[in-house]
C-alpha cells in the first residue's frame, strides 16, 4: 500500500492543498550517508623547522632535554615549560604534595571563604586560584557547587583545602607548596615546572622534585615549552 491523500479544497475552489499522510506500511526515505574524514592538523613552517632538529629515535637526559626546549622555543614572548608525565595505570587522580626548590614564575592567588567571598563567587566574581573553606562553611559552599566544582576550586579534605586552620594553609600555599594531580580519568599529569628564561639547572632541580613526588609511577616524560615541539626525557628508575 502506499500513502492516503486527504484533499482540503478552498472555499472558492481554486486552491487544492494535498496532506499525505504515510501509511503503517510506508518506508521512509533512506538517509544519504555522509562520508566522514579525518583532517589531520597542519604544522606551521617554524614549528617543522624545529621538529626537524630533534631526534625523534631517542630519549634525552633531563639537563639535555632541558636545554633543547630552550633553544626550540619560538615564541616572541618567555614561554613556560610544561612537564607532562605518564603514570603507571592504577594511578588515575593520583596526588601529591610538593615545593618546587625554585620558582616557577606563575603566581598562585589563595583566597579565604567567608560570606563576602561566597557572594562574590554567586556573582560570577573568581579571581583566585584555590579557594580554602573551614568545615562549618560547607553548607554554604554545597549550594555554590555547580560554580566551583567544574573549575576545580571545591575545598576538600583530600587537598587540605577544607581546614580548620585556613590562614597557615594560605600562607604554607603562597610560599610555593602546591598539591598536584594527575587526570581524573587517565594517568596522565600535566605539571609547570618553570620558564624559558630560567637556568637550566633550577628548571632541572625543579623537575626532580616532581619526579620525587610520584617516585616509582612514573612510566613516560616528556617536555615542552608553550611553542615548542614535546621533547621525550629518560625515566630513572
């Protein structure tokens, strides 16, 4: 069978307006298949021109890659340098506490909850990088969840964010101790461990201290600077 057609005709006969209406046994109409591609992302010319003086083959020390991401960074500006680390499987959101021996350059806002910070935040008004919470706040913080947590600024006790003695954690935190994490669905972390305009030797003393804090997890090493290309780093075990 196919489609019944209902005729609604005008009042003066002259339009005929013609409804289908599919019958149980209709088909519809096949869809057109869309063809999907990949595009694969095109490297600038100056980006080649550095990739090219790498060893892709091979693993540097870390003094040796440090330098390397140094000298290949083509940035106009300083650019910060990224280690990025491969933990073993079963540390997915694996933690850490550390203070890197120098500075890295980037400066960490820590901010005290209260009523005047919590109104803030409602307002849309986040200009710090943790937040610290004593645990009769929580209340309060619970209904500012849908803000904080998808920026990662939940106090919690896991990250000793959530204190009973927030000003000596802010002060401990300014001073350059800092908690990191790896993914919270991957082993993998991705930690700033200085700048291109820093000694090779601080960037270095920096990176050990990493590596430190998640002694015998760490499976791959790899650094890179905001433009440069990543540069594989010899895991000691």
């Amino acid at each position: 069978m196919g489609s019944k057609k209902n005729v609604d005709m005008s009042m003066n006969d002259t339009e005929v307006k013609v409804v289908e209406t599919p019958t149980p046994e209709t088909k519809p109409a096949d869809k057109p298949k869309v063809k999907r591609t990949i595009q694969k992302k095109i490297r600038s010319k100056k980006y080649q021109a550095v990739r090219a003086q790498i060893d892709k083959t091979r693993s540097y020390d870390a003094f040796s890659a440090l330098e390397l991401v140094k000298k290949l960074s083509y940035s106009s500006f300083v650019g910060t340098i990224t280690a990025h680390l491969i933990l073993g499987e079963k540390f997915v959101g694996e933690r850490a506490d550390l203070q890197f021996p120098h500075s890295t350059g980037k400066s960490i806002k820590v901010e005290i909850a209260d009523d005047k910070v919590l109104k803030d935040i409602e307002a849309g008004k986040i200009d710090f990088d943790i937040l610290l919470a004593t645990p009769d706040l929580m209340p309060k913080l619970a209904k500012l969840a849908k803000i904080l947590g998808p920026r990662g600024l939940m106090p919690n006790p896991k990250q000793g964010t959530l204190t009973a003695k927030p000003a000596e954690k802010k002060k401990e935190l300014e001073s350059g101790k800092i908690t990191i994490s790896s993914e919270r669905k991957a082993p993998l972390l991705h930690a700033i461990i200085g700048n291109t305009a820093m000694e090779t030797k601080q960037l270095q003393e920096n990176l050990q201290a990493l590596l430190a804090a998640f002694k015998d997890k760490v499976k791959g090493i790899s650094l890179a600077a905001t433009m440069s290309p990543g540069i594989k780093v010899e895991v000691e075990n």
